[in-house]
C-alpha cells in the first residue's frame, strides 16, 4: 500500500495553481462552492486545511479531480 506523502501546503499551492489556471477569482470559486471567499484565501494561503466537505467543493469548482490534487 502506497503512503501518503503530500503535505497541506502542496494541496493549498494545487487548489490556488488550479484556480489561476482557469483564471478565476477566489470569490468565484468560493461563490461555486457554496463557501465564504475568505475561506479560500485562509485555505490557499495555508491558515487552515479544508474539511473533506469543502476540499470536495472546491475541487469540483475548480473542475478538477480530487485525486490530481493529492496525488504524489
């Protein structure tokens, strides 16, 4: 079984690397994700991790796959 070896701060750097990609703003993800945009801020500037409900959210209002975001 493969370990786990990524770290909150590299899911933070893909969530904010992903959203820049699209060329969004945080309050849109935040708006797309039923979520504050102060949340995303504190998440993508590593102030807290996301709960699983909002990683989720986030990644589908990114359009992208959980799995891209915490794979090695």
């Amino acid at each position: 079984m493969k370990t786990m070896s990524i770290t909150a701060k590299q899911v933070a750097k893909r969530l904010k690397a992903q959203r820049e990609t699209l060329g969004v703003s945080q309050g849109a993800v935040a708006d797309a994700a039923g979520i504050d945009r102060k949340t995303v801020n504190r998440i993508e500037n590593c102030h807290f991790s996301p709960s699983l409900d909002t990683f989720f959210r986030i990644c589908i209002a990114l359009d992208v796959e959980p799995e891209k975001v915490i794979s090695d």
